[in-house]
C-alpha cells in the first residue's frame, strides 16, 4: 500500500506548492500575485530579469529569538577565544559574556555590543571566518528548541523561496545580519548563493602574501555597512540596482525595505511576518527587543500590505526533522 | 545562393565561440582551461555555481582613451549645469572643465577630479541619473572614432563573455568605474545584468516621501567604496562572496584581484589584456596616465599569467557596426 500512497503525496505536493501554507487570504495573495506578474499576455506581465524577490533573514526566513542566532555565534566564539584572553576576564563586556550576565551585556549598549562582534568578527581570514561558523553551525542549539539553528529555518518561507524560483523570480536576501555569516549556510538551506545574499559587513584587508605565503582577505574590527532601516533599500541599490518586486520582512528595520519596493511603478508585493505563535514559536512586537515591529506594523495596516499571522497562515512552523 | 551562405556562417560560428579572436596561444588557452573545469568526470571538474568569471571594465571590455568615458560623461554633464551655476565660470576646477583645459584639470588633482565626480553624479535621484546617463550614451560620441561610446565594446571580450556563459560560468563586471554608471548599459551590451556589475559608489540616502510624493533614493556627494586596487578583492568578497575562477583585466589596478584569483586551490585562469594597437585603438602601459600597466605586467610575466596582445591577437577590436 506504501507505493500510491507516496505517489499520491506526490501529486498533491505537484499541486500546492506551499503544502505548509493554511487555506487563507495570504497563500492565495502570493498565489494571485505571482500569476498576475508571470502570465504572458497579462497587462501586468513582467520579464524574469525583473522578478527581484528580496527578504529579510532573522524573522523572516528563521527565528531570531531569545537573541539573534548570529549573537549566540558572538558569544559562543567570545568564550572560546578568552583562553587566549585572561583580561576578559575582568574587562566589560567580555566579563558579562563570560558570566552570562545579558542584563550587563545589554547596559553596554551599543558600543558593548560592536565590541563583542569586533572580537568575535575579525582578526581572521574570510576563509577561517566560514570555516569556524561552518563548525558552529553544525554543533550549537537552540536554547528552547533543541535543535541546530538551522533547522530553525521557517518551513513556510523554503517553500515559498522554491515556488518563487520555479515561477523564475531571483531570490535575495537583504538582511542587518552579517553578510559573512549568512553566506555559509544560505545556499544549503535556503537554496539563495552567496552573491544574492546582502547583508551588514566589516571592512576587509587584501594582503598579497598571508601566513601561509597566499593572497589572504583579513575580516578588520570596523563596520563598512549597516543593511539595516534606511540602509536596506540602499543596499539594494547597491547591490541589486534594481528595484524589487516582493519584499519580506518582520521589523521597523524592514519598513524603509517595504516603502522602496511598494513605491515602484506597476504591481509590487509587501508583506510581514507577524510572530503571533508563542506555543509553536514567539509572540512579539511592538515592545520586543529583538525584531521590534512597531510603526512598519502600523504602515502595513494603513497601506493594507499583506500581514502574515503565523499562528493562523501557517499549518508548519520549523524545517526541522525535514 | 543566400541562404547556403548563412547557413554556412551559422556552421562557423557555432564551430568557434571566438571569430573575433585569431588563432593563437590565448584563444587555444581559454578553450583548453574552460574544457578542463566543465568536462564532467575531469579531476578539475567545477560545479556551475563556482564558475565565477570577473572583468574589468575599462580597456577591459571596452575602451578608456584618451580618457576614462565615465568622465567623458561628467565633464558634459557639468556643461549642462554651467547654466544653473554661473559661479563655475570663475571657481576651479570647474572653470577648466568648461574652457577644456584638461592640464589645469589635471594640476586640480585628485580633489578636483572628485569635485567635478560629486557635482555631475549627485543630488539626484537614483531614477533620474539613470535616465541621464542612458541620454548621453544614447548622443555622445568618442572624439577619434565618432562612435557611440557603447559601440567601443571590444567584440572579442562580447564573444568571451557569451562563451563562458554557454558553458554555465556567471559573469560579473568587478570595476574602478562607477556602479550606477555602467549598470545603464551592461545588460544590454554586455549581457551582464545589474546585480553583476560591483563598481566604486557614492552614497545614497533613503527618502520616504520624495518630490513626487513617492519613496526615493537621492544620490549623495561623499564616496563610499573605491572599487580599484585592493579594494577589488575585497568587492569580490562583499558582493560575490565566492573567489572566482577567471578574471581578466588591464591595469595595475587590476593586480590584487588577479592575484587574489589565482591564489585559489585548483585551476583558476588569469589574464591581462594588453594595448598593443595604436592603428585599431591604442598602444600605451607602463607611462599612461588612464590604465598605466607596470607593476602588474611584470607580475604577468613572472607568474606566467595570460597576456593578450591587441594587435597580435584580436582579428576584430569594436563592436561598433554590429
Ligand atoms: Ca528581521
Ligand atoms: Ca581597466
């Protein structure tokens, strides 16, 4: 009996392309859009080259709480490194890393905070860089969850990544995150390669002979681009140069992303990720600390962009176990 | 007889990928490397996705003499807004622009050249300066050749770049240039799409409600990455994230990418082009003012890099009548 019943999942996946999507106004907004912009002939036609498709990470593609996943590596990588660092020991912020203490951290404020990126991010070769987040990434857990960050990744949006793709948009991710960190795990979960994901950097360092006697690239402690707020549209000028057609987001970081893309001429496609599915996931935002969605929330009801209810839209939460 | 006569042509040219290019050490060099990274089962073999191809721009792809055109562009461009500054006709540098006195221009230095670069390139939406450039290539023509700039696309590099993207490489445009200048035309002359074509840019600020009402990206006048010299390396990095497999360049300003290229494991193909050809183009390296070829020549030679001599090599040089 096993036999047609994989071919029958087989059809009905053949069929629906967003399987984790519930019934409901947004599977059948994506679905209505993208048959608007891809059918020939349609007034509303628009040619591949153009089907730019860009969106958020933390959020938006993955979860992003307690802290950011990228944080945790910040973290992880700190207290791996203070064993050649005693004065961490007894210097704020490593201090408040080393104990634990996140309220301590947190009144370090920014500053506190680019100085345990800086020690985390740089001082390194790009290649060692991938090559220690690669390890990282395949050992550390999520601390509710259980699972590698990566099976974090939201099963809803890989498949919504997928369809758009098969449809022959190029999809891109415009992110706050660091563009280095996302590139070593973006092509093998979200199927996104590394030139198409955008991201905040630090500045690098070419060196024509390195320790090992080769061309090197060395991650340097200052920050070159924040991709975040007004800097994301910016960085889609940058590195896009053309304007997108569908953008993703979950934060005020995202609303400048959103307004950019929305104020194009023709159809263009908006939507946010509200966290609403505390059981499943978390529920936040406006006074969330991490992914604060505030005024972009009021902007989208006011401009009845496509808000997406995680708790009622999507029928699975979480690639893991896939 | 016509038609025998075109299918006969079609014959020949789906024979050889590069009629423009005469048979020699460099055409036979570039089958045999990309045969060696796409023959499936050779031990060099490259998957799709890591055939990452880079070139430089100008005298790459297409002319740069007797300047730079993207300053050809700006000196026109200051022209037209003479009428709306009159205070240019008494304030250096923009006074030699106007009465063309290129060697008081050039005595304004480096400060002058970004003076007249911001007041061209700036203060402006992204949308209208696009507009613009797309005019001006659409009139403009080059001094000695009474073309049109873009018609000074070198036909063998047109024929390179379409042959390396039959066999699944990707394309990018790595260039001291400026972005958005040369995204005007990449697509359509080089079949290199924006989100390929990484160049120096000046910053852009966000505008959610600009003079039309609409969201905007207003050009601004301070320089944000230099995309020549080791800032090519680290532009890769930012923008491609992969190292590429090929480049090819033209200039000393080229060196760190090329090196940065062939210090990759595995086969990797690095090249300059050499201006050889006072008749059909230009001759100049090691004394030229616009892409001086020294140090990295001599780099070439060591290293045994591909040199390409213009005159020796090239059976055709412009695109131009195509
Ligand atoms: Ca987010
Ligand atoms: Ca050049």
């Amino acid at each position: 009996m096993a036999a047609p019943l994989v071919a029958a999942a087989a059809v009905a996946s053949a069929a629906d392309p967003l399987p984790s999507w519930n019934d409901g106004a947004p599977k059948k907004a994506i679905f209505e859009f993208v048959r608007r912009v891809t059918r020939e002939g349609s007034a509303d036609y628009i040619a591949p080259r153009e089907r730019i498709a860009v969106f958020d990470n933390d959020g938006t593609l993955w979860a992003e709480q307690p802290i950011y996943f990228q944080f945790a590596f910040a973290i992880d990588r700190v207290k791996t490194l203070s064993s050649v660092h005693p004065e961490w020991r007894t210097t704020a912020p490593f201090k408040d890393v080393l104990t634990g203490d996140i309220k301590a951290l947190a009144a370090s404020g920014k500053q506190g905070l680019l100085q345990v990126m800086a020690a985390s991010h740089s001082g390194i070769t790009t290649e060692d860089f991938n090559t220690i987040v690669g390890s990282w990434l395949a050992t550390a857990k999520h601390p509710r969850f259980q699972r590698r960050y990566t099976e974090l990744a939201y099963q809803p949006m890989l498949e919504l990544l997928d369809y758009l793709r098969s449809q022959d948009f190029k999809t891109f991710i415009v992110s706050g995150g660091g563009v280095e960190f996302m590139r070593v795990f973006a092509e093998q979960v979200y199927g996104i390669p590394p030139e198409q994901v955008i991201g905040s950097s630090a500045a690098t360092k070419f060196v024509p002979v390195g320790t090992d006697g080769k061309p090197a690239l060395i991650k340097e402690p200052h920050v070159e681009f924040i991709d975040d707020g007004i800097g994301k549209p910016s960085g889609i000028n940058r590195f896009i140069g053309r304007r997108p057609l569908l953008a993703f987001g979950n934060s005020d970081g995202d609303l400048p992303m959103l307004q950019w893309t929305a104020g194009g001429a023709g159809p263009r496609f908006v939507a946010l990720i509200h966290h609403t599915d505390a059981d499943r996931e978390f529920a936040y935002d406006r006074q969330s600390a991490v992914g604060k969605l505030d005024k972009a929330l009021d902007e989208a009801q006011r401009q009845q962009w496509l808000i997406i209810d995680m708790k009622r839209d999507w029928l699975r939460v979480f690639s893991a176990g896939k």
